[in-house]
C-alpha cells in the first residue's frame, strides 16, 4: 500500500506496536515527527449571543435577512434592535434615538415647525409625531431607508427649460427632498436657500408614509413612485393644499417674495416683468407632478484647473442660475443644471478651450473694449485655422488608408460661427447684442504661456461690458480663450460666440460674451453632497448627454 504524503516508515524495527518502533539506537533524536493535532472547529452556532450581535452588526444589512434564514438562533438574534440601528447610523447617517425623543429632539422637527411653518407651535407638532415609542429600528431599515435607498442624492426636475437641483437626503427618521435654490439677483456669493417638496416617514410600523410639503398649508398626502432606474416621479394627492385664500395673485406675491426677494411694485416698471411672469405661469403648472433624473456630481483629476462641481452663475434678466463645471481633457465645460427660455437647462452655456490660454493686456488697455475684442478674435481665428489643418490631416489620412477605421478621432474644436447680431436676441448674460469686432490682419504666431503668478495679475472689466454684479474680484489667475451659447426665445438658432474665461480663485470664475458685450459671475455652491458620485467617468459623460438630449 503507498504511504500517505509525509508518513514515516519503520521497516525492520518493530511492529507498528513496538513502542521502540523508528527509534534508532542511543536515543531519540531520530524519531519520526507527528503531525500537528488539527485545532479545534468552532461554529458560528456555539458563540456567545452577545458575540453573534456584534458580528452581524458589522455586516450589511442586505446580507442580514439571508442570515435569518440559516437557523431559529440567527433568526431570533436578528430581533436584536441595536443591530438595525447600527446599520440605520453606518449606512444612511440616522443619529436619533427612537427611545429618547423627547430628550434629544429630532431634526424633523425644526423642518415642520421652523422651515414650513413657523406659527405651528411644537407641543402642537409632537402630537403629530409618528409614535416612534414603540418603533424599531429594523422596521425604519426595512420599510423606511432601504426600501427608498435608490432615490438619494441630486436629481434634475423635469420643469421644461427651467429645470432645477433637488437633493434627497436622510434627515433625522426622514427623507427629505430638498429643492435648492440660488440666492437672489445678483448676491452670486450669497448661501443657497432651500425648501421641502416632499418627505417620508413611518407613520405605521409597516407602512412609510409619502407627504408633499409644497404650498403653506403643511404636509399633506402624496405619492412616489420609481419609474426605471435613474427616475422617479412624485405625484400630489392633495393640490388643494397648493392654493392660497387670497387666488392667484397672492400666489404670485408670496412666489415673487420667495423667489426673486421682491415685491410686485419692485418689478412693475422693469423689462424683467415679463421674464419673472412667464416663469410663475409656467412652474405652477408642475405642482401636481414633477419627474426627477438623476445628475451626478463631476469626477475629479489631478490636471483640473480647479475642483469641479456646481456653481451660481449670474445671467443677466434670467437671475441667477445653476452651472455644473466638469473638466474633459483639453477643455472645461459648464452644463446649465437650471435654465431660462433662451438657454434651457442641461444645454452648455460655456466652453473653455484650455489650450488656448489668453494672456491679458494691462489694466489701462484692459478698459478698452476695443483691445480685448481684438484678443480674443485672434485667437478665434487662430483656433479655426488649427480645426482646418487639422481636419485636412485627417482627410488626408482617410484618403491614404480607406478601409482604416481603427484609431480614436482626433482633437474636436468647437467651430464658432461669426458673430451675426440680431436685434430679437436675448441677451445670454444680460446685456444687448453688439456686432464683434472683427480682427483685421494676418494671424500673428501663439505667444507661448505666461508663467502663473500666485499674486495673479489685476482685472477691471472694459468699459461698456455690462456687469448685474459690480462686486467682482480685482485680480485673476489666468484666461483662456472659450465659447458661449446664446439663442432667442425658445431656445431658437442657437449659436456659440466667442468669449473669455477668466480664473479668479479655486471657488470664482468669469466669462465675458464679447458678441453680448456682458458679464457673468460664478460662486462655487458650498455644501456638502452625498450619494452624488458616479459610478464612473462614462457613467458621467452619458448623464452629461442624456440631460443635453432632453432640451435639444
């Protein structure tokens, strides 16, 4: 019989039960090793429960209900309350104790009684409270945070041009989706304001409950339902709550005061008038349901100009706006997250074109339009001229290798057409539409990169650039050459005209319309995001076209 791997023989000495068996004589230096005894198995079934809760605190609370399934012990110890509210505070941030509610208080609370209606006293609110007395924290898991998981984060309204950021979060033993608004024309450096659209809570220990908080009349009945993936959709049941005693024009007083920060006799000689009515009529319409597509926050590399992400832009006649900065190699890009008539939301309102950096005059020259002007259409005609040779490499080599089509395309520029005013534009960044002045001449060679100067250089804006905030700063880093679209109402022949991109600081940056002779002002929004990163650097490209397709 073969020995097994690692056996010792003892021919000639013995009998396997010889005790002296593979001993050689004069002692037992040569004696044959035994194997390590095999340690002890244990199972999960023979620890300790106070053990076994530990451990399944510490796994995902998707794998717990499989665990359950195993054996009446697992069952009985998934009953355990302090695992569920370990995942509730791991996975979604829940802090508040169901238990002692009436000590620490809960941030649900201040939303009702402070940010909804602050006449609605709090004794009168806790009678209104869920009874989380007798709640579980496996019930919130369940019913609550996991069920709804796949609707936090930033999402887009779905509100025809003027679209919108909502941001759904957990708050407290809520979720809570907020709609972010940007301060009021032209306070671009101002926080953000908020309101509530909609929340959901237990209610019942079974059943979450869907409230829409629109209008001044507090929570009332509504409905979510998750369309596919990436969408859902949020539907009142009650819109009575959404109207006011005073009619329409109360309504439109309260919305005036809410959203612009003005009264009716502020606006009532102003050419805005128009613009602020047309919103009112057209937002109201989408009261009684809204649909939501997920937006991701830009993913950031270490070549970016600056930390991408959202800004607060100021668009002339429009307010201000929502503007979205993401980095894509040779240039940067800023997509409209909110939007207005002529530019609607999800279109790029700029394009800056980082290799093609502008090195500005000084400061007296820097006031003369004129010279500007100049500047930038030079590097406009430069950048046409660098598109046609480049195209005519490509043609070249297309006609040398017909049947090659392997290979990535080479570097796409964005052609601008030529400036073509017309007196029914809109003005993109608030200012009336002027012919450009045309460069004259040859095109002069690239004047090689300046170096960066940490001081940076000083910035005035030119006279007759139109500016809704004067309170821009005095020194820039560095400008690059870049496009902006404008079109007429209803987002008509659109075109990108040329313009400038100037670097202020890691949260401000400007773009002047040189066809518009305008100014715009953009603020990083400062707030903190969750669930907002995308999957991938593809996953953000496709969101970027997807929401471009919906107002094309």
């Amino acid at each position: 019989m073969p020995k097994p791997p690692g056996a010792c023989g003892a021919a000639g000495h013995g009998g396997a039960g010889d005790p002296g068996a593979g001993l050689a004589p004069g002692g037992p230096a040569s004696a044959c090793p035994q194997p390590p005894a095999a340690p002890a198995r244990c199972s999960l079934l023979e620890l300790p429960p106070e053990l076994l809760v530990e451990i399944f605190a510490s796994l995902p609370g998707t794998d717990l209900p499989s665990l359950a399934q195993v054996c009446t012990k697992f069952r009985r110890i998934l009953n355990t309350d302090t695992i569920w509210r370990r995942r509730c505070r791991e996975e979604y941030g829940v802090c508040e104790n169901l238990r002692k509610l009436e000590i620490t208080g809960v941030s649900c609370r201040d939303v009702y009684a402070k940010r909804i209606n602050p006449r609605v006293k709090s004794g009168r609110f806790m009678k209104i409270l869920p009874d989380y007395e007798h709640m579980e924290y496996r019930d919130v898991y369940t019913c609550l945070l996991h069920r709804y998981r796949h609707i936090l984060g930033l999402w887009q309204p779905d509100i025809g041009p003027y679209g919108g950021l909502l941001n759904v979060v957990v708050d407290g033993l809520f979720i809570i989706g907020w709609m972010y608004l940007p301060p009021h024309d032209p306070h671009v450096d101002d926080p953000m304001r908020f309101k509530p659209l909609f929340r959901i809570h237990l209610m019942e220990r079974k059943s979450a409950t869907v409230e829409c908080m629109y209008g001044h009349k507090g929570p009332h009945n509504g409905h979510i339902q998750i369309v596919k993936k990436d969408e859902f959709s949020t539907k009142c049941n009650q819109t009575d709550h959404h109207r006011m005693s005073g009619g329409r024009q109360e309504e439109f007083r309260t919305w005036l005061r809410e959203e612009w920060g003005r009264t009716l006799e502020d606006i009532f000689h102003e050419h805005m008038q128009e613009l602020i009515l047309m919103k009112f009529i057209y937002t109201s319409q989408y009261d009684n349901c809204l649909t939501y597509r997920r937006i991701y926050l830009p993913p950031r590399r270490p070549d970016d100009l600056i930390r991408p992400g959202l800004f607060k832009g100021t668009y002339g006649s429009h307010g201000l706006e929502i503007v979205m900065l993401s980095f894509h190699g040779k240039c940067a890009k800023g997509t409209k997250i909110t939007g207005d008539p002529n530019i609607p939301a999800g279109q790029q309102t700029v394009e800056i074109d980082l290799m093609h950096r502008i090195q500005l005059p000084d400061v007296e020259n820097l006031r003369n339009f004129n010279e500007l002007s100049r500047i930038i259409l030079e590097v406009r005609e430069q950048v046409r001229q660098e598109q046609q040779q480049q195209e005519g490499q490509e043609e070249g080599q297309s006609r040398a290798r017909p049947s090659t089509r392997e290979g990535p395309p080479g570097p796409a520029y964005q052609k601008p057409e030529p400036p073509m005013p017309t007196p029914s534009r809109a003005a993109e960044g608030g200012g009336e539409t002027e012919k450009g002045v045309e460069a004259s001449g040859g095109v002069p060679p690239a004047a090689p990169d300046p170096a960066p100067s940490e001081a940076g250089q000083p910035f005035v804006l030119p006279a007759g650039v139109i500016s809704r905030n004067e309170d821009y700063p005095r020194t820039c880093r560095m400008c690059f050459y870049g496009t902006g679209l404008i079109a007429g109402h209803g987002f008509t022949s659109p075109e990108r005209t040329p313009g400038i991109f100037i670097l202020f600081d890691e949260d401000r940056f400007g773009f002047i319309w040189l066809e518009l002779k305008s100014f715009s002002l953009y603020s990083r929004i400062k707030a903190t995001f969750q669930n907002a990163e995308p999957p991938s650097p593809e996953a953000f490209d496709e969101m970027l076209k997807n929401i471009q397709s919906l107002t094309t």
